[in-house]
C-alpha cells in the first residue's frame, strides 16, 4: 500500500511540472475566453508580437541529379540547395 501511494504522488508531481500550460487570458471575438493552452499569458493567435518560427519561403533547390535533371526538392537552407546537394562542411 504504501508503494502504491508513492507512486500515485510521485506520477501527480510529474504530471503538474511538465509542461506548465494554462490557458490563454484572449478574448475571441465574442467576448469568450480563448480555449487554447499556452506556456504564456496569451497564444499565438492573441500575441501581437508573435513571430512564427519560419518566415523564410521554401525553394526549389538549385542542385541537379546524376541524370543532369534540374533537383525537384525544396528547401529552406539559405545557401538555396536541399539536404542531398548540400557540400559537407
């Protein structure tokens, strides 16, 4: 009995300190709070200071293939090729 309470308060502390969600203090449009989880004060959709993690446009990559074929992959890599054409550095 006393392993099974151990474990039951040993589980509880690690299922509060993970993550540490709440809930967004937004406002949606009518008037009702906003229902998503977040690790902040407010989410993404009610931050006017969010950035999303990539701005940056994919391209097609500028590599070719062994049959001399213009590469098909896109990519985001700033030096324009996909992960197959890239020189190893």
């Amino acid at each position: 009995m006393k392993k099974l309470t151990l474990s039951v308060a040993a589980l509880s502390i690690a299922m509060m300190s993970y993550g540490q969600s709440t809930q967004c203090e937004g406002l949606t449009k009518d008037s009702v709070q906003c229902k998503n989880k977040t690790t902040q004060v407010l989410c993404y959709l009610h931050n006017s200071n969010y950035e999303s993690e990539s701005d940056v446009k994919a391209s097609i990559c500028n590599g070719t293939t062994k049959k001399g074929r213009n590469c098909k992959n896109k990519t985001k890599n700033s030096n324009g090729f996909c992960h197959l054409h890239r020189k190893n550095d």
